[in-house]
C-alpha cells in the first residue's frame, strides 16, 4: 500500500506542499502590500470554483479562469486615471463574492458543499490535487528564483525600474497572476476564503523576524508549514474544520511574533 493511500497522509503532503507555496508568494504580496488585493482574490475567485463545481470541471481550472480575468481586471482599472488599486480591488471582492454566492442560490442543495469551497476540505484531498500543488511549487519557486531582480526592482523602486527599461506594469501582471494561481492551488487544503491567512500571516509573521528577504523568505515558508501542520493536529485533536484551524494558527504565531521578535531581536544586537 502506497504512503499516499491513506487520506492523513495526503493531507499532510497538501499541507507541507501548501505551506511552502503560500510561505514564498506570501513574502511578495506583504513586501509589495498586495494583502488586500490578496484578500480580493480569494473572495473573486469563488465564483469560478462554485461554476466549475456546477458544471463537473476541476475547480482549479474555473478558480484559474475567474482569478486571470481577476487580476487583469484589477491591474487595467488600477491604470485609469482618477482610479486607484484599493477602489478597484473593494468593487472586485463585493462583486466576485456576491456572483459565487447568487450562483449557489440558483442550486438547491449545492450548500451542503459551500462549507468545502469556503473553508477547505484537507482531508478529501486526492493524488491529484498533490501533483497541481507540488507542480506549482516547483513553477512558483523557480519563477521568483529568475525573475527576482526584476520583481523586486519593480516593486520597491518603480520610477528607477522604467528607467532601467524595464515594463513594470508588465512585471506587476505577473505577479499579480502568480498570487492568483497560488490562492487558487490552496483552495483544497484552506478553501477560497482562508487562503489569505495562510498567505499573508507567515510572511507578515517572518517580516517581524528580520529585514533580509532570504532570511524573511525563508522563515514565512517554515511559519507556513507549520501553521498547516499545527492546524491539522489542532483539527484531529479537537474535532474542528481543519481550515479554519489552519487559518487560526498562522494568526497565532503572527500574534506570538508581534510579542517576541522585538525583545528577542533587540537582545541579539546588544
């Protein structure tokens, strides 16, 4: 019997796998303040998972479409003149929430199944799901490894990166849709809703720790492993939706290192 046969260990997998994805990108959407964009993401992407669940396609394919057209949408609005990112982003999350949720109204008996696109289904996670989401490490981890100078040129020094050459509205896309494939492929461990914890809290968590981007990095994928795991155990341990635990646990240890990293850092310098 293969280690992958029983529902805990492919949980576990998804969990580690996850962490480590959401721990990487997390670091560029709080270093660019891209959280509330982030937080937009999840709730427009709903609709094309709820539509892909409807009609009998893989949810990370109707996630995938619905986040694209997201993301674009977001970046072409955000470019209008008398437009800004975070009007754009608020209209894009209230819209995108309320179309997935009129499209669960028009199926009776669907609701029963809202619970797992929301909050995550870890425990239902099949070989499948752990292919996309080990394929999308590996694709996530080597874009940011080649492309890092141009993105983090791009997010930290705009005016200087246009003279440079370089199309920052052009890098800013790819960034963009590189946090929506990444919220997208966590939905099976987290659901569309809590994606954003697990995203944003290890990397706000690891920001506390340090100001080198290797180390910081770092730290957010190990915060972020953790979190899935400690939530996990929390889920079996106490009877309780593993996502929402999860999604808890990333909070704590943000909270614990809001508290510690501080004192600790001070201390080290002295």
């Amino acid at each position: 019997m293969s280690w992958f046969d029983d529902a805990l260990h492919r949980a576990i997998a998804e969990v580690i796998l996850a962490g480590a994805l959401a721990g990487m990108i997390g670091v560029q959407v709080v270093v660019r303040r891209l959280s509330f964009f982030t937080m937009a993401l999840t709730h427009a992407t709903f609709p094309g998972v709820v539509a892909a669940s409807l009609i009998g396609v893989n949810v990370f394919l109707g996630g995938i479409v619905a986040g694209a057209v997201v993301a674009l949408g977001v970046a072409a609005l955000s470019r209008r003149q008398g437009q800004n990112a975070a009007a754009a982003t608020g209209v894009v999350l209230s819209a995108g929430f309320a179309l997935g949720a009129g499209l669960v109204a028009t199926q009776s008996g669907f609701s029963r199944d809202l619970s797992a696109l929301l909050v995550g289904s870890i425990l239902t996670v099949g070989t499948q799901d752990l292919i996309i989401t080990a394929a999308m490490l590996v694709a996530v981890a080597a874009l940011l490894a080649v492309c890092a100078r141009p993105l983090t040129f791009a997010g930290f020094d705009p005016g200087g990166a246009r003279a440079a050459g370089l199309s920052v509205g052009t890098w800013d896309v790819v960034l963009l849709l590189t946090v929506e494939a990444v919220v997208v492929t966590i939905v099976p461990a987290v659901g569309t809703i809590l994606a954003v914890a697990l995203i944003v809290a290890p990397a706000a968590a690891a920001r506390l720790w340090s100001t080198r981007l290797p180390v910081i990095t770092a730290l957010a994928v190990a915060f972020a492993i953790a979190s899935g795991l400690g939530g996990l155990w929390a889920s079996y341990v106490w009877n309780v939706a593993a996502g929402a635990s999860i999604a808890l646990t990333a909070t704590l240890i943000l909270a614990a290192s809001s508290v510690l990293a501080r004192p600790i850092r001070k201390a080290a310098v002295a």
